[in-house]
C-alpha cells in the first residue's frame, strides 16, 4: 500500500513496549509492574456514583490530586503536572525543551528516551555508560544541552547518588536536566528537594511501579513553576483533559495511604534481596539493584535462550537485543511464589 505518512516520520523507529499477553496467565516478571494489587482505598474511591460521573470530563487542572502530590512532597501545586503515565510527562518535556535542539542521556537507559528525540527532531546524544554498566556523571557536567536520566536507571536498576545529580543540575543552569525516577522508590535517593534550589531540574515519577497503578496510567513532574508552565502549555496544545477522572481519584487515594504502600516497597525489597542471592547461588552475574528488578546474565548461556525457555515455561522476563547487554535478563520482581517458581523453571532450563 502506498504510504500516506509524513516523510519525516516515515522512518520513525516506534517504541516497543514489552509483552502484555492476553492469551494465557503468565507469571509476568516482564515490564516491572508490582505484584500487588493497588491501596484497598483505591478501590473504595471508584465507587459507582463515580462511574456515572463519567459523562463528564475530568478536572483538566487536576487541582485534588495535584494538590494532593504537591503536599505529600512539600510543594505548591504549581510546582506539579500530572501525566497518563510518566511517558506523557516525558513527551511534554521532550516536545517542551528538545524539539530541534540538543540533549544527551545514557546510551543504554530507558527506551523510549531515543524515539521521543527523533519524534521531535532533537539532536540525541547517547553517552555510552561506563565499564561497569553506571551512567558517567562526566558526560552530563556542563553538557550545555538538555539532560535525562533515569536514576536508578533502568534496565541496569543502577542509582546515582544524589551528590552527583546536584554536580550535573548546578553545572547546567541553562539547561533543563530531567531525572526519571520511576523507580526510585525501591532505594535511590530522589532529587526532589533539589526543586526547592534549582529552577532547571525535572523530576519525573510514577504511580505504576510502587503504587501498583500501571493499568491506570498516570505519572507526574515535580519542577520549578516555570519549568510546569512550559509543558503545560504543551499539554494544553495536545490533551488537555489528560488524566481520566477514576484515575484522578484512584492517584489521590494512592498517595494518602502510605502506610500500604510502604509496606509494599519493603516487600519488594525483600524479595530482591531472595532474588539476587538466589540467581548467585547459580552463578549469575547481577548488576546492583536499587529497583524493582534485576539485571542479571549468566555466562555461557545465551539471553534469548534463557528468555525464550522460560517463556515456553510460563515466565516472561524482559531481554533486550542491544549488543552489550543481549545475554542479560532484566527480572522484575515480583511475590515470593512468583519468585519461587521462577526459580523452580530456571533450574529445569539450567
Ligand atoms: N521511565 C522509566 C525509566 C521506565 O522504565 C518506565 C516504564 N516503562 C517509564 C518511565 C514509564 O512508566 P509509566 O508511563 O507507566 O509511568
């Protein structure tokens, strides 16, 4: 069929978001979802009247929950935006501070980070990370151009500490550094109290990973007023009503209880803790892990083999074709049993 698409997007190398099979149950150790279900006041705060209110569009502000998430962190709601999912945060930034200009992030890091740049014509820099697979902070001091990072990063699940983002931030003031904390709940430090200091940083997070809310999509930036009303106003030029209304008041149940989630994070960690020692026991290499998941090889044995295997098996982990990292399986971490039989089938294949 004859193509109808732009020219310029005629090459656009799309991201390809891992497996959500539909068709049997898998233990899904593959896109770094939690294995708990979302706060039980999440389920309250859905009830039916709300659904009947779906006739109406949402809040486009998302004042509540805005405000809501400005509290929890110490900060006033417009130093707030609410995406559907963090990746909508990244497009605003992307669209907002990228668009044919330049920006570099790690080489190996977030997937999405290098599609976002072609889609807006920026001029990507990739900076390889070092030898032992850690982003080098000497690559982003004084880049002079747009920085994102994800810290811990993924899929390596490697943090930064917090002394070497504020270098990167202080060393920028004319650029806009963002750092993607999806995961930083799982034991990085966050940047967020650098917002109070330094107007040209980004936090991004997420209610997908620790508040077990990937299906309702929603993330947020925490950043200077200024920073906010820029992708604001790319927001506004592209879906103003972007938050739906169950997941406005499913976030703002999310962040008031804390006890649940905390309690959830521990458990996480928990069960890294199980993961790691285990996949050593059987003499995989594993990268430090400050996430929900691990990133793990085990030499003489091929990643799509291992991926391919346990698949067949019932297990779906996540692997990546990039040369460097082709043999590791990033594994999310998931309940003891799920950890468990995991370990039962990997021992079937090794
Ligand atoms: N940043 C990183 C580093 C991620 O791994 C992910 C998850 N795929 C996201 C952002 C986006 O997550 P979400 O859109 O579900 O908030």
């Amino acid at each position: 069929m004859k193509s109808y698409m732009v020219s310029r997007y005629a090459s656009l190398d799309a991201y390809t978001p891992g497996e959500q099979p539909q068709d049997m149950e898998y233990i899904k150790l593959n896109t770094n979802e939690s294995p708990f279900p979302p706060s039980p006041k999440v389920t309250a705060a859905i009830s039916g009247e709300e659904i009947e209110k779906l006739k109406l569009y949402s809040d486009p502000e998302g004042k509540e929950l805005r405000d809501a998430v400005a509290k929890y962190f110490g900060f006033k709601r417009e130093n707030v935006l609410l995406g559907n999912g963090s990746d909508e945060i990244l497009a605003f930034a992307f669209f907002a501070f990228c668009a044919g200009e330049e920006c570099i992030f790690p080489d190996i890091s977030y997937g999405f980070y290098p599609v976002y740049a072609q889609l807006v014509g920026a001029n990507a820099t990739e900076a390889p990370l070092d030898e032992n697979f850690s982003v080098d902070v000497n690559d982003y001091i004084g880049a002079s151009k747009t920085v994102i990072i994800a810290n811990p990063n993924a899929p390596t699940g490697k943090a930064l500490p917090l002394s070497d983002i504020e270098k990167i931030v202080a060393s920028n003031p004319d650029n806009v550094v963002l750092i993607d904390e999806a995961y930083v709940d799982f034991g990085g430090e966050s940047a967020i109290s650098l917002v109070h200091k330094y107007e040209n940083l980004i936090v991004c997070r997420t209610f997908s990973k620790s508040r077990s809310l990937a299906g309702a999509r929603l993330g947020f930036a925490v950043a200077s007023e200024g920073l906010i009303a820029d992708m604001n106003r790319v927001k506004y030029s592209l879906n103003p009503y972007n938050i739906n209304r169950l997941t406005l008041l499913a976030g703002k149940a999310s962040i008031e209880d804390d006890e649940y989630f905390l309690k959830n994070v521990k458990q996480i960690i928990d069960n890294r803790k199980y993961t790691v020692s285990e996949l050593e026991k059987r003499g995989f290499d594993v990268l430090p892990s400050s996430a929900n998941f691990v990133f793990a090889k085990k030499n003489g044995k091929s990643g799509l083999d291992l991926y391919l295997e346990l698949k067949k098996r019932g297990v779906l982990i996540r692997r990546f074709g990039k040369d460097r990292i082709k043999d590791y399986l990033r594994i999310t971490i998931g309940t003891k049993t799920q950890m468990c039989k995991f370990f039962e089938k990997l021992d079937e294949i090794i």
